[in-house]
C-alpha cells in the first residue's frame, strides 16, 4: 500500500511540472482544462472571449446559445457527425458526460451548477419499430434512468397530433443552463490555480506554437477553438451551421410551466431546415428551436426571418400552450456550431507532438465535453505521466472519478 502510494504521489507530482496551454474559451476547452487541472497539471486558458454570466448579443459565446440538452448520437442538435466511426466514439464520449452531469447534479445544487435531471421525451412521426435507426437509438437508450417507451407520452403531455407524431419514448437526462454552468465551470478552474488570459492569436497556432509555448512556459497546446480552428488550425473542413433559438419566460404567465423536455427526434434536417423542441432552462426559462443553416457565416438574422417564423410555427402546432405567446415575447439567440466534414478532430497536429487538436463537435459540444477532456487526460498522461498504467480509455471509468471528485466542489 505505502509503495502504491509513493508511486501515485510521483505520478502527480510529474504532471504538476508539466502546463498544459489551452486555446478556447468554450464549453470544450474549459471542461478539459478543469480535468487536466484535477489530475495535477497546471493550466493557462486562453479565449479571445469569455462567457459572462449576464451575456449581451455582443458578449454571447456559442456555448452559451445552446440548447444544452444531453443527446445520445446522433443527436438532434449534433446530427452534423453521421460517419459511423464518429458516431461510435461520440457514444462513448456521450455517455461519460451523462454520468458527470449526473454526480454534478447529486452532489452540488442546480442554482449553483446550472444542471437539472430531467424527463427528456423524444417523439417520432412514424412507429419507432419501422426506423431501423430510430429504434436502435432508442434500444441503447434504453439503459438509461427513467426510461418509457409509449404512445402515452402523446396525451399526457398535450402534444397535439396534427404535427404527425405517431410514438415517443422517454429517459432523465441533463439539461443545463449554460449561463450558470460556465461561470460554475471557470469558478472551478480558478480555484485549482488556472491562469485565465484574454487573447486572440492570428495566423495558425502550429505557425504560433513555439512563441506561445515560450509566452506561457507551456508544454503543451491543445486546440479547443471550435469555428476558429478553420483559421487557426487551417482546417477547411472546419464550416458553421448557423442555429437560432427563441427564449421564452417559463413563469407560467404565458403558458403552464413546462417541466421535462420535448422535441421531435425524426426527419431532422441534416443541412437547411427547422426542427422542434421545447426545453425549460432553469427554474424560469424556456428554450424553442430550431433551425439548421449549413456554411452561413454570419448571426445577423431576427424574428422575421423565415426559418425562425417556421420553427416558432412548428412549435406551436407541436404544443398548444405556446400558442398563447407572441413574438414579442421571445427572445432570439443566434449561433454558429462548429461542424467539421467527417469528424471531430481529436488528434495531435501531423507537424507537431506539442499541439493536440480537439473540435469540430457541431451542436454536440456540451453533450461530448467529458467524455473528450476524459479522451483528452488519456493521451496527455501517456505522452508526460509513461509510468501510468490506466492509459486505455475506458467509458466506465468515468462513474468513478466523478463520484470521487465531485462531492468536493
């Protein structure tokens, strides 16, 4: 035991002289930089941008514009990763966020941490049993706490047939406020010593690597720049897909309070279209999306613009209640998911041992971000920690190191 205990002491003590320097601000980098911090390496966070607590359109990050809702791949919102290779790791990846989020959300109050376990009910415009898709995304998910697959779902939540829904099932899963979990997450982060520096890098990181590595004494880069890493990787695989969302007061002043999430989880659009959910956000928001705009560039779109009215349409046929509110009761929040063509890239640069690329999650930031800053700690220990013996990756090893860390948050 003493022995075990001097070589876990040594294992530490050789990732505390390592600093790890990660470029992106976002839910990405920020949960890798809090893992990286909790195994003992020191950590400089550098973002142009950081999150605020009470963002303006200007201070917004796309972080925050999600709609946080966990989804097993693919996912609604993240649908941009079909490659079966891709969708296979994001399933692992997926899963250790469930089981983080979750002994988050035991262990620390969601006014502290923006996490909610909550029903999340999926429906589906044909019988699930006539998708082979559908239904194998439905017998994974099975496993998962409160798990209900029936037609019930349809009456007892008041969904109105006339928007084709035929059959639903149902599990708990995370929904987060992104708002409050970003300013939980940094909080985290400072409190283990992290260094937060506001900065914007031109040109390439790899052209910028040894200057930044001499800057911030680091030893090694990981790339967490989302939509940036076009430019800053040099990755023109790297493209948005612009999202819009409306937020809603969920006081029940407009409508019954709405308690679990809702959406429709079939003939969602994978490039141009709109697609249906309802998510409360909190204990007095509520969030309805959405819309899908492969290779726009740009966030300059309101409340007229014909997608938005579409989904804002679509939402209200799907749920009655919303049909009481007005457009000048919502507020629009747009955003670009970082796609990339393929795959998400989490890799090291093919130039370079010292720079590890990590994006390209579309809308699945915040459902993967455990499970790749996991992925991320694996292949961090292997290059600077060789004595350590656990380097393979394994999804279930996730349950233990959030039950051991969380509780003391």
């Amino acid at each position: 035991m003493c022995n075990t205990v001097k070589k876990d002491q040594s294992q530490m003590s050789q990732a505390s002289q390592k600093r790890i320097l990660v470029v992106g601000g976002g839910i990405q980098g920020t949960t890798a930089a809090l893992h990286l911090l909790t195994k003992g390496y020191k950590v400089t966070l550098l973002s142009d941008k950081f999150a605020k607590r009470h963002p303006t359109d200007e201070t917004l990050i796309v972080s925050q514009v999600a709609g946080a809702l966990w989804e097993w791949p693919p996912a609604v919102c993240g649908r941009s990763h079909t490659h079966e290779k891709s969708v296979n790791k994001a399933k692992k990846w997926c899963l250790d966020s469930y089981l983080a989020f979750m002994m988050l959300s035991k262990s620390k109050p969601a006014k502290d941490t923006g996490i909610h376990m909550r029903e999340s009910c999926f429906y589906f415009t044909e019988k699930l049993e006539d998708s082979e898709v559908d239904y194998q995304k439905m017998k994974e998910m099975s496993q998962l706490p409160g798990f209900r697959h029936t037609t019930d779902l349809i009456e007892e939540n008041g969904i109105d047939l006339k928007s084709g829904v035929k059959d639903a099932f149902s599990v708990t899963a995370p929904l987060i406020d992104t708002d409050i979990y970003m300013q939980w997450i940094y909080k985290q982060c400072k409190k283990r010593g992290c260094e937060f520096v506001t900065e914007k890098i031109t040109g390439t990181i790899l052209d910028n690597q040894d200057a930044l590595l001499k800057k911030y004494k680091a030893d090694l880069i990981i790339n967490s720049t989302g939509l940036a890493a076009r430019e800053l990787a040099d990755d023109k695989n790297v493209y948005p897909i612009r999202g819009a969302v409306m937020h809603v007061p969920n006081d029940g002043s407009l409508f019954p309070k709405v308690t679990k999430a809702m959406c429709i989880g079939s003939n969602v659009p994978l490039d141009n279209g709109t697609f249906i959910f309802v998510i409360p956000r909190g204990d007095n928001k509520c969030v309805l999306g959405g819309m899908v705009e492969s290779e726009r560039f740009n966030t300059n779109i309101d409340k007229t613009y014909k997608l938005v009215r579409q989904f804002m349409k679509n939402n209200k046929i799907f749920y009655p209640p919303l049909r009481n509110m007005t457009e000048e009761d919502g507020k629009l929040v747009v955003g670009l998911r970082p796609a990339r063509i393929g795959s998400i890239r989490l890799e090291f640069d093919d130039s370079s041992d010292k720079l590890l690329h990590n994006y390209g999650h579309g809308g699945s930031g915040w459902t993967l971000s455990w499970g790749c800053a996991y992925e991320i700690g694996k292949i961090i220990d292997a290059k600077f920690r060789p004595d350590l013996k656990n380097h393979i990756y394994n999804s279930f090893d996730a349950s233990i190191y959030v039950n051991s860390l969380f509780p003391v948050l």
